[in-house]
C-alpha cells in the first residue's frame, strides 16, 4: 500500500508544553502521572502554532508544531474561546486567533476543534473529551497560529454583488416587503460567513481557485430570494456555469458542519432547479 509522507518542511512538530506554573516542559516531556494526579477541571489545550517570515525578527519561517497547554477550566468560561482567551492573556501571549462578538453572530473565530469546523465562543468546553485539539480552518493558507487568510473567500463573496440592485420606491419611502416574502429569507440571512462549511467541503478543497463553495453560495441564494432585488435573472445568469456551482456533489459536509444549523447543500440545489427552470 502507498503511504505519503508530508515534505519535512510541513510536517507538524512537538511543541512546548505549559503547566499550569506557566512553566515551559521540553517536547514531549509530559508523563502519565502528571495526566493521572490532574482534578477534572484541569483540561489539556493541544493548539496549532506557526510563525510566519517577520522582517527583522526572522529570516525563515519556522516549522508547525502543536503546544499543549494545561488549564483549570474552573477559572475561565464554559466556551473555548474563553479558553483560548485566558491562555493568551495569563499564558502565552504570542497565542494569535480571531474573535469579536462571542455570541456567535461575527463568524471571526472560526476554527477546526475536536476535528470539526465550528465557532469557538459556542463550543463549549464540556462537550470534548479527553485532550481538546484546536487547528486552523483547515485547507487555507495561515497567516499565523489559528488564523486563516480568508481574502480569497471574501472576494468569491464580493464577486456575487451582496448587495440590493434596485432602483428607489416611486414614493421615496422604502421597500415594502409582504411576511411570506420575508420568509423566503429563512435559513439564509443568519449565515455569519464564518466560511466553516466551504473548509469542510472537498470540493471546495481541490477547486476553491473556481467553485464558489457552499458559504457563497447560500449568500447567492439570500438575494435571488430577496424580493426587493431586481436583479434575479442576472445573478442566476452569474452562477451559471460549470466551475462556479456544478462542482457541489452534495457530500453534505456543509451541513453538518455549519455552527448556525443552516443547510448550504439545500440552497445550491435550490439555485439549480431555479436556473433549469428559469432560463431559456
């Protein structure tokens, strides 16, 4: 059977371990007892860590490589984010990751916990067993630690025009808009662009330079459904095409994993019927 073996230069090192003295231990220098003497509260952090060229600082970038870190999780919040949080401010505070809201709605501290691609001030702590594992988004470039270079998924997003196109109410007043037509928008609007579900599907993986991926996607299908947008044929039109939206074969990865429940899967077929249906 073939086995391939990532180039040295990418391979993820043993990091520092941190007790909780905020002591550095050497790389693997962790023992069976100290696991078995730790209380429950005490939990073991394995986090993702590299360091980008900076100038004047470092020539060459250094290889990734995994810390591990122990905390009393009795003296920090129920989430991870408040986790990672105090490990920064009371650990290490080269520790670099996103966050703003923590509550969910900012989509900034997406990243893979426990294997999963989720939003870290909702996960909760209490749900992970044994050691927690927290890497980056997985299959984008890192700009540093756990933070993703997202510019080329935000531009996939500019590129489907988020916006309203239409010209102003002849009464100057506003756009009207009936309840059933509001709730078109159900399942759509609450997307965070957090993009959790595009860095969990394979396609999105092999094709992401063209394929759309499933966060933009489910923003496409938010303004065809908009009746206020004037502009349904022409986005349809947009998405047309092979690379863009064909490229989803409904592995249903996004769904799974999107931290705000919504189904991504759903509205790209949706789009689908509605281009088949709709243009000539």
């Amino acid at each position: 059977m073939v086995q391939l073996r990532l180039p040295p230069n990418s391979r993820i090192q043993t990091g520092q371990l941190y007790t909780l003295k905020k002591e550095r231990a050497g790389p693997g220098k962790e023992t069976q007892s100290m696991q078995n003497s730790l209380p429950k509260t005490i939990r073991t952090f394995q986090i993702y860590r590299w360091q980008p060229v900076m100038d004047g600082v470092q020539q060459e970038p250094t290889l990734p490589r995994y810390d591990r870190f122990e905390l009393d999780t009795s003296q920090c919040g129920p989430m991870v984010l408040d986790a990672l949080m105090t490990l920064k401010n009371q650990v290490d505070t080269t520790l670099a990751f996103r966050r703003s809201c923590r509550e969910g709605v900012c989509g900034s501290c997406a990243m893979n916990i426990d294997g999963v691609n989720t939003l870290a001030c909702i996960q909760p702590i209490a749900s992970i067993k044994g050691v927690i594992k927290i890497n980056p988004l997985p299959h984008m470039p890192v700009i540093k630690d756990l933070v993703p270079d997202l510019r080329h998924a935000y531009a996939q997003y500019a590129s489907i025009k988020p916006w309203l196109q239409s010209t102003p109410p002849a009464d100057g007043v506003e756009h009207r808009q009936l309840p059933q037509q509001r709730a078109q928008l159900e399942g759509l609007w609450e997307c965070v662009l957090c993009f959790c579900c595009s860095t969990a599907c394979p396609s999105y993986w092999w094709n992401g330079d063209q394929y759309l991926g499933p966060a933009t996607l489910l923003q496409s299908l938010r303004w065809i459904y908009d009746s206020r947008d004037e502009a349904r044929r022409q986005r349809l039109e947009q998405l047309n095409d092979e690379m863009k939206l064909y490229l989803c074969h409904t592995i249903m990865n996004c769904a799974k994993t999107c931290p705000k429940g919504l189904n991504p899967a759903k509205a790209i077929s949706q789009i689908k019927q509605h281009i088949a249906t709709e243009l000539d």
